[in-house]
C-alpha cells in the first residue's frame, strides 16, 4: 500500500561540488524519496516544457523487482544517485548542523557542511512540479508503493539540487541520458547470461542460451568466430577478426525460433540446440567459400545472419516434417538456395546482389527469396508454385 499520512521529510545532506555545480548528497529511503519529488513529463500537446521521457511501467516494475529481490553475498545491489531540483524554495527549509568539540559550546565549521533539510509535503499541492526528477524517475515510481506494492525503505544515495531552471535541468537530463556512452549490447547480453542460473535462462532467455552454447560448443561452427562485446585488442594482436557481435547472433536464434512451429515440439532446450548447431553446421557446409573468407563475403555478417536465421525456422519445420534433422538432410535444402543471391560484398547491383541491404524488412525479404526456391521430393518448388497461383487470374 503507498504510504500516506507524511506531512514532512527530514535528511541529512553534505554540501559537495559536482563539476561546476554545486548540490547536497546523502541517503534517504527510496519511499521518502518518490513522495518528495515529481515527474516532469514531456507531453507534446499538455506540456511543451517537460523534462522527463513517458514513463515505462515495465522499466518502473523491473527497478522496484531489483530493489525487492533477496540478498545474495555474490550479487551485491546498488543504485547510482537519484537527482532532484527544488524549483520552488518554499518546500524546504535548510539548517546548517552545528559541530561541537570536546564538549565546549561554540560552534566549530568542519572542511564538510552538513545541512539537515527539512521537506514540506504538506505544501506541494496540486499537479505543480516542486522538486523535479532530473536523473532516476523509473527508479522512484513505485518507491511509495501503490495499489499492489509495498513501500521501499531500502536506501539510496541522491543528490539535491537547488534552484536550477528549467534549462539548467535539460542541459543535465541530456548530458545524463544521452552523452553518456552506453554498455555494448553484446557485452551486456553476456554479462547479465552468466548472472542467470541456467534453468531461468533457459526459460525467460532462451536465444540467450542458445547462441552462448553455439559460441562456446567446440563442436558449433560459430565457436571462436563471435565477439562477445569489451576489448578487441587481444583478439587483434593475436590477428583474430570476429565479423559477427554476440547480439546479431542472438538475435539470429531468436528469429529461428519465433519462425519454427515444430522446434517447440522439442521439450528438451538441448535437443533444440542440437538442431540449430546442425542447421548452422549445414550453413558452412554448403557456403563453404563464403564462410571461410567473411572479409570478401556477406554472408558471415549482420544481413546474412539475419536471413540465415529466418530460412532456418523454415528448414528445421521442413525437415521435422519428414521425420529428420541430420547436417545432411539440411544441407539438401540449403544446397537449393545457395545460388539465388550473389554474398560478394563488392557484388554489382542486380536481383542476386545483397550489397547494400540491411535491417529486419531486407532480411525478411531476403529469407522468403530463399524459401520460394525450396523443393519438396518431387522437384516442386512448393511455396514458389503456390504465389504463382495466387497471382493468377484464376485464383
């Protein structure tokens, strides 16, 4: 239930310097927190002059899950500092905390001021914004709790601004949210697989999974060939070249198994690995040339695994359907397609050329090229003959 009922919010702050500005740091209970400050939210038509981006519940929800999760000695939590602005002074009272020596009644000024500064909620009334959220409002949105959830007394280090105008505040919203270089999405992916017990992962990430066992299989084609995100000088100084990040290939896997009806059927995650190791083991057997020089080809790079992946979902369903699943029965389907387009990077423009396509869409249309080439035993290209007949005048 969200706390209600508190008229006034005391903490305890240091006056610091942050670069040019100067702010008060401390630490207070993310509940006390979230009912001293507000939203600012942009809104083009109601509020031109907002601060903040809409509001993600799931993002919200994902902030208050962390802060609730149990506490785990080899999984340590920590916030960075939520970042307010008093933009109306008449909230907050500001008194400098006396520091008496050796029990003598005069008061002595230590290299650090304390303040202790005394929020008025009773006075922040109506839709007014009277202590902006600069940095940190997914983190406070649930803080208070609410119809479902229980207020969070956990504490969190923040630090009060006072009187910034609202330029002032953009200047430090952007500087915060966008220039800030942000976690290489490989190296995160990485990073938050091996923080997962394998059961969740397997469960709430399985193209995680998968793609970390084709990386990590000695067996898998894709073994050695996948940057995982972080340093490239090692591999450099060794004359690796990885061609493909981690994220293009889970994302690959992902496409294989939102296209796949019959690899669902599998209840086990490691016959469904087993499966994409043979379709990709298939892929470089049949692209040998294409695979072995990723340099010279496209094949090997984020368009080729993109629509590697959604013809795969294609095949695996195909070849369940027949009762098989070996790198053989693959490779005959593979073999069908293999010289509908031209991987040459340097390839001239023309239907066969792949050069300068990218994205989801030029994948999609790159995979249903490849399937429309796809036989059935009897020599008929199925899906090929189907479109035909769809287009024709008597259909």
């Amino acid at each position: 239930m969200k706390i209600t009922g508190i008229q006034r919010v005391e903490v305890i702050v240091k006056e610091d310097g942050n670069l040019d500005t100067v702010c008060y740091r401390g630490s207070a209970p993310l509940a006390h927190l979230a009912l001293l400050s507000q939203a600012d939210v942009f809104d083009q038509e109601s509020n031109r002059e907002g601060l903040q981006r809409d509001l993600s519940p799931k993002h919200a929800s994902e902030a208050y899950e962390y802060v609730k999760r149990a506490i785990d000695p080899d999984r340590p939590r920590a916030f960075p500092e939520v970042v307010i602005n008093v933009r109306d002074k008449k909230v907050i009272e500001m008194e400098p905390i006396d520091w008496r020596l050796d029990g003598q009644t005069e008061s002595a000024t230590p290299e650090a001021k304390l303040y202790r500064l005394r929020f008025d909620l009773s006075k922040m009334t109506g839709s007014k914004v009277w202590i902006s959220r600069v940095d940190g409002n997914h983190r406070l949105e649930y803080g208070a709790g609410d119809e479902r959830r229980q207020p969070l007394m956990a504490s969190v280090p923040f630090q009060v601004h006072i009187g910034l105008t609202r330029d002032q505040e953009r200047s430090l919203f952007v500087d915060i949210n966008a220039n800030q270089k942000g976690l290489n999405s490989s190296h995160l992916a990485i990073l938050q697989g091996r923080l997962t017990p394998d059961e969740m992962e397997i469960r709430d990430h399985r193209d995680r999974w998968i793609a970390k066992r084709l990386v990590e299989d000695p067996l898998s084609p894709w073994h050695g060939l996948v940057h995982l995100g972080g340093s490239k000088k090692s591999a450099k100084q060794q004359g690796l070249v990885r061609y493909v990040n981690f994220a293009s290939l889970q994302t690959g896997v992902g496409k294989t198994l939102s296209k796949s009806q019959y690899i669902h059927d599998l209840t086990d995650p490691n016959a469904q690995y087993v499966v994409m190791r043979n379709y990709w083991t298939a892929v470089k057997r049949v692209f040998a040339e294409q695979w072995a020089t990723p340099k010279e080809y496209l094949l090997v790079k984020n368009i080729g695994v993109l629509s590697l992946s959604i013809l795969g979902g294609t095949i695996i369903d195909r070849c369940f359907a027949r009762e098989r699943y070996t790198v053989e029965d693959m490779a005959n389907y593979l073999e069908q397609v293999s010289n509908r387009f031209d991987w040459d990077k340097d390839a001239a423009s023309g239907d066969k050329a792949v050069t300068g396509m990218s994205g989801n869409q030029a994948a999609l249309i790159i995979a249903g090229e490849l399937s429309n080439e796809l036989r059935d035993e009897t020599g008929e290209r199925v899906m090929h003959d189907l479109q035909e007949k769809l287009l024709s005048k008597d259909a």
